[in-house]
C-alpha cells in the first residue's frame, strides 16, 4: 500500500523538522504555538482524548528562545519556567493556554 511506503519517510522528516522549531510540546495533547509579538509567543494545550477525555500531562520545551517567564492565561498565575521547560497538566476535556515572555 502506498500509505505504509512513504509513513517512514514522513515520520524521519518530522522527527528532523521538530529540531528547528522554536517551541515543542511532549505529551499526549494537541498543540499550538502562535507568536503574539516580537517577544512573546502563546502556547495552546488541549486533551487529546476525544473519545477518552482525561487528564494529560504536557512538557513544554522552548528550544530556541531564551524564556524569561510564563503564565496561565486563563487563571492568571504565574509558572515556574525552570532549564527552559514547564511540566503541567492538562484537565480532562479541556484545554490550557500558556503564554512566554522571551528575550526578543
């Protein structure tokens, strides 16, 4: 099958393509990164689990941007941003919005 020919391919490409990115996320969660301004950018986690909802955990790497600070948009708190990295969690059905502030 055609799919199953080129599924290695596709899956080396990504794997050297998230390397450049400028943010990534591990995890079992949907994700996107959208730049706000020069010197911040806004990180969107969502449960992955559409037909399972649950809790997810997320790490949130910023791979090249020097991070300064972070918070909970929807909360309002502050995040410990520690080695350019948080861990959080994502509730069950829901989502979370994370918002960096980076030297620009």
């Amino acid at each position: 099958m055609l799919c199953s020919h080129f599924q290695p391919v596709v899956l080396d490409s990504l794997c050297k393509g998230a390397d450049r990115l400028p943010v990534i996320v591990r995890g079992n969660v949907a994700w996107t990164v959208v730049r706000l301004d020069p010197s911040h950018v806004r990180v969107t986690l969502i449960d992955s689990g559409y037909i399972d909802p649950a809790e997810r955990q997320a790490e949130i790497v910023l791979q090249h941007l020097n991070g300064i600070s972070c918070r909970d948009i929807l909360s309002g708190k502050p995040l410990d941003l520690i080695d350019q990295s948080i861990n959080l969690s994502v509730p069950a059905g829901s989502m979370r919005v994370i918002d960096f502030t980076h030297v620009p």
